[in-house]
C-alpha cells in the first residue's frame, strides 16, 4: 500500500504532468530538435509525444490493476517481495538520475544573470525548497501548480507570439528536416521527456477517483506538446535550424526580445522566476516519487525521514559535473536513450501481472 499525503483530482493531475513534462525542456527543446531534425524539429516533439501516450497507457493499465498502490507495492505483489523491491530500487536509481535538473536549473538562473557567481548558493536553496515540497506532500504539490500554471502560460505567450510573428516561419521549411529518420531521432529525444509520466507510477496511488486517470494524463500530455511545438517552430522561426542550436536557452534568448513601449525591457527575468518555481514544482514532484519508493523498499511507515538524505544526495550527484557544458551533454544524452527505460518500468511489472493474473482485490 502507498503511504498517503493527501489526495489530488483529475484536474490536479493533468496541471502535474503538464508542469511534469514541461520542465525545464521548454528553455531548450528549439535547440535539441533542430539538432537532430533541422527544420523539421517540431515534427520531432509531435512524435515524441506518442512515448509519452505509451508510457501514460501503461502507467493507467498498472493503476487500474492496482489503484491503491503505487510501483513499490505493485512490484511486491506481482514480481515478490525481493525481486519486487529490487525493481524498485532500480527505479529509485533512475529517479536519482533526475538531480541533473537540478544542476541544469541553477545553470538556467546562473548564466544569464550570474555568470561569475558560484553555484554551490542556489543548489543549496534548491535543496531546500524541493526538501519542503516533497515534506508536504503531493496535494500541496498540486495546489501550489494550481495557482502558478496560469501565470506561467501568461510568461510563455508573448515568448510564442513574438517568436513565431517576428521571425521567418519558412525557415521551418522544408516540413521534413533532414529526413524520416532524423524525425525519428529527435522524437526519440523529446519522447524520453513525456515519457517522463513513468513517475505517476508512484502518483497515481494519491488519485480519488481511479477513472479520471486516463483523460488527465491524455489532457496533460496535450497541453504540454502544443507549446513546445509552437516554441519549437518560432525558434527555428527566428534565428534558423542552425542558428539556435548555438543558443544554450533559446526560449531565454527569445524572452529577451520582448519589450513594452520604451521603458520596460529585458522582461526575462520575470520569465526565469516563473521557470524556477515550475522547475521546483517538478524537483518536488520527483523527490516525492523517488522518497515513497525508498521508504516502501525499507518497509517505512512514513517517508519523511528519508527527504533530506536523498535531496542532499541529488545536490551532490549534480555537483559531479564540472562544467555546464557537461551539464547539458548529459541532460541530451539521457533524454535519447532513456525512453526504453521509461516503457520498461511499468511494462514489465503489467506483462508479468497479466500472466499471472495479479490484481488488487477490492476491500
């Protein structure tokens, strides 16, 4: 069983995978698409986008199977105690892995306003705010993306206006890029990020009403593909499928064109504070997953206790990188090919129940 915080609605949900997906890949997805597909970047996110289909489907398949437990539980049941927990230990590690946003948010902060600044600072303050969120659970998680979601999509619509009005659409010609199979690629890339969904394995279980499940991850996943196809075509839009993959952030580089009359001008920085609440909001979001499965592998009755220990380990394992270069190596190198591992987490523990027939008995 799930050790509860809280319980979220259907409407809580789809604004957590919209955040969830989002993340900090909106400041960058122009320059990885482009990357890999040219002019046809965005047909990269569309395609991406059908991971996240498929590993939301199987995340519902699991939680319909099971709705009051969440992977640790359903491992448990399905797989056996020991081998459950250590599917489940796997699946902490890939957590883990997720301290690189960390790193690559204080990056975000750090090098268009504080270049010279040490990061060790805003690590620590990340730490603490994510530590807090995951503390109070996901339902203040919840409440809390409630309220900024709107002020975020009112940070990104300017960004997207002005990207797609001022630059050069044909510039996202032609449709197909460099080919089906660089398509294919880039949508490896962004399908690895809406496959991020795989942690609503762990979620879910805080769900009120189990049938409410399917249409909030389909809604989450669409809201969070159409402004991230849109920034996509109004990057290439502006400076050209070569020209943004030299920007680090180019939804960053867009922002800073916005201006209001002559006074009000370099309006970014209310778009990075926006991007670093959202950017906490899915820290915490991770912590939380990642904490409840550590503490169900130790058989804890509450996992509290282990909030700290595992953001602290996160702060450190990001810090390993040396340069922020490294930082968005990585960040490009795990999006590629972590897309397999995000369908085989639920995919496994679904198959092995089908065949041998496990579900959760109703009370």
């Amino acid at each position: 069983m799930t050790m509860h915080k809280g319980y979220i609605d259907k409407h809580q949900l789809t604004v957590l995978v919209t955040l969830m997906i989002m993340g900090s890949y909106f400041l960058v997805v122009p320059r990885t698409m482009a990357y890999f597909a040219g002019s046809a970047g965005w047909l990269g996110v569309v395609v991406g986008s059908l991971g996240g289909v498929i590993v939301g489907s199987l995340v519902v398949a699991l939680h319909r199977r099971f709705p009051s437990h969440d992977l640790m539980g359903m491992s448990e049941v399905v797989l056996g105690k020991w081998l459950g927990k250590l599917w489940s230990l796997l699946f902490f590690l890939y957590t883990l892995a997720f301290a690189v946003i960390t790193r690559e948010f204080s990056t975000t902060i750090l090098t268009p306003f504080l270049a010279d600044s040490p990061i060790g600072p805003v690590l620590v303050i990340s730490m603490i705010i994510m530590s807090y969120l995951a503390y109070s659970g996901i339902e203040s998680i919840a409440r809390t993306a409630q309220v900024f979601l709107p002020l975020i999509v009112l940070s990104i619509l300017p960004l997207l206006v002005i990207s797609i009005s001022s630059g050069d659409i044909g510039q996202n010609l032609p449709w197909l890029g460099k080919g089906p199979a660089a398509i294919a690629m880039a949508g490896l890339n962004a399908g690895a990020v809406f496959g991020e969904v795989v942690v609503f394995t762990v979620i879910l279980s805080h769900l009120r009403r189990t049938t409410d499940d399917i249409a909030a991850l389909g809604w989450g996943i669409f809201f969070a593909m159409v402004p991230l196809v849109l920034i996509t075509i109004g990057g290439v839009s502006l400076y050209g499928h070569e020209g943004v993959t030299t920007l680090s952030f180019p939804a960053i580089s867009i922002a800073r064109r916005i201006k209001i009359g002559i006074y009000f001008e370099r309006l970014e920085a209310i778009f990075i504070i926006l991007w670093f609440v959202l950017s906490m909001l899915k820290i915490g979001m991770v912590l939380v997953a990642s904490v409840i499965t550590l503490a169900g592998i130790f058989e804890l009755k509450t996992y509290q206790p282990l909030v700290l220990p595992t953001a602290l380990l996160s702060i450190l394992l990001s810090l390993q990188f040396e340069t922020d270069y490294s930082v968005l190596e990585f960040v490009d190198k795990f999006t590629t090919y972590t897309l397999p591992t995000s369908i085989l987490f639920p995919g496994v523990v679904l198959l092995v129940a089908i065949i041998r027939g496990k579900r959760e008995v109703p009370q």
